[in-house]
C-alpha cells in the first residue's frame, strides 16, 4: 500500500484535527469576502476594479489560494470519512475530534474493541487515504 513519511503522516493529522475549525473557518471567509462593502456612495468608481460588485465578489472567492486549500482539504477529508466504515469513523472521532483527549492510543484501540497493531495499521490507512485523495501521494 506504500508507507507514509512521518512528516506528511503529521500533517495529514493535524488537517484531520482541525477539520471542524477549517470547515467554520472556510464559512466565516467566504462570508467576509461576500459581505465586503459596497461602492463609494458618490457613484465614482475607486481602484481599478470592474464596477460589478458580484463579479468582483466571485472573482476573490475563485482566486483566494486560502479558501481554494481549505475548501479542497475539507472536500477530501470529508469524502474520505463517508467512505470509511464506521469503526474506522469513530478512530477518526475518538483520535482527532475528542477534546480534551483523554484516552491513549492503546486506550483508544480499546475502545475500538481492536489490537494496538490493527489500531495503528487503520490509522495509517486512513492518513494514506487522505493524502491521496488530496494528491499528495
């Protein structure tokens, strides 16, 4: 299946535990860039943009790298999760998303009613998947 370099493998990590930040983070930028104020009361077009508002609006929304990683980071982690089974899923949740994280690794295997070994080869897998998915692999 390939191995994962331990670098990639914490960034994968650390995108799956700030999935639900990214995702209102992702909201509240597109909303800052939709919600932007509007043209100069006196009619005279300022700078050298297009005088259509929606346009401009659309065109920040395509062009912002930001939004674009997020929105893409998000669309992969989450197609990866609908695809898993759900006690891979609740890895994911008891791993990434529990907070304040009490349980360990071997904890967590424990909890997911499987060994440390297959608790650790199901993690890997599912970092293997997201990385792919992103194109990373």
């Amino acid at each position: 299946m390939g191995w994962l370099k331990k670098e990639l493998r914490a960034y994968i990590e650390a995108e799956l535990r700030g999935y639900h930040e990214t995702m209102l983070e992702l909201a509240q930028l597109r909303d800052e860039i939709a919600g932007e104020s509007a043209p100069p009361p006196d009619g005279m077009p300022k700078g050298s943009e297009t005088s259509d508002p929606t346009w401009n609006k659309t065109m920040k929304i395509i062009t912002c790298r930001r939004l674009n990683q997020m929105h893409r980071t998000i669309y992969s982690i989450g197609r990866v999760i609908q695809s898993l089974p759900p006690d891979k899923q609740k890895l994911i949740q008891l791993k990434y998303w529990t907070r304040p994280q009490t349980l360990t690794d071997v904890g967590i295997a424990m909890e997911l009613h499987c060994g440390r070994n297959t608790y650790f080869r199901w993690r890997n897998e599912i970092c293997r998947q997201v990385a792919k998915e992103l194109g990373l692999m």
